[in-house]
C-alpha cells in the first residue's frame, strides 16, 4: 500500500485503476469486503479515485 500511495503522489494521478487478483478459476485472493476497505484506503490516503474496471464500466 504504501508503494501505491507514494506513487500516486509522485505522479499526482488522478485516477487509479485496478484488478481483483485471482488465484484460480474465479477465486480471489482478497474478499470483497477486504478489497472494498483496501480501495477505500487508497482513495482516502491519496485523494486519486481508484477505478475497478469489472465495476466501473459505463
């Protein structure tokens, strides 16, 4: 987390886009709820809105 959000920082992103690991056929290493608190984190510790695109699709 804290590579993240120094980056973010670096580069003043305004936008930050990520995936849902996954360790096998559908199954993902984070829990939904964990990777919802761990987005949350981000958008909160940096201020660059994080994007999830299986979510986020217009």
């Amino acid at each position: 987390m804290d590579e993240i959000r120094s980056l973010c920082h670096e580069i003043n992103a305004s936008y930050l886009v990520l995936g849902r690991p996954q360790i096998g056929k559908g199954e993902s290493i984070f829990s939904q709820e964990i990777f919802k608190q761990f987005t949350e984190q981000i958008e909160q510790k940096t201020g660059t809105r994080v994007l999830l695109p299986e979510l986020d699709q217009p």
